[in-house]
C-alpha cells in the first residue's frame, strides 16, 4: 500500500481550518492538481514564486515560511 508523504505539514492543517483541497488550491494558482500534488508531498520541487503565490491566494494570514517550513517528523507548533 502506497502512503502519502507529507512534505509541508502546516499547509495540510491550514487546508483543513480552511476547508480547501489541492484542487481548489491548485485553481486558485492555475497549477495541475497532480502537480501540486507532488510538490507537496516533496516529489517535485516547490519554488519560492509557487509558495507564495499560494500563501497569497490561499492563505494570505499566514507567514510563508511557517506554512513551508519542511516537516522533519516531529510535531510542528502553530
């Protein structure tokens, strides 16, 4: 069975407070759901220009680099 990695750990919180998939993220960027989809999960690179264009559509109260900062397997605190 294959598991999804999770790469940005507070983007996926703030994708539930928030109520929104990678599909309407990627909507809202005009990205490919598939292709943000690897670029969360850490199987393609994420540019600096795609992470805030989705903090700036997506979630404009919060801090870039809070929302990117890569998940190291511990508990990340908001």
């Amino acid at each position: 069975m294959k598991r999804n990695r999770v790469m940005y750990e507070n983007v996926r919180v703030e994708m539930a407070r928030n109520n929104l998939t990678i599909l309407d993220i990627a909507q809202r960027v005009g990205m490919n759901r598939e292709t943000l989809s690897r670029k969360l999960s850490g199987r393609s690179p994420l540019n600096l220009n795609e992470a805030f264009d989705i903090q700036r559509e997506c979630f404009p109260n919060e801090d870039v680099r809070v929302l990117f900062k890569e998940c190291t397997g511990q508990k990340l605190m908001l």
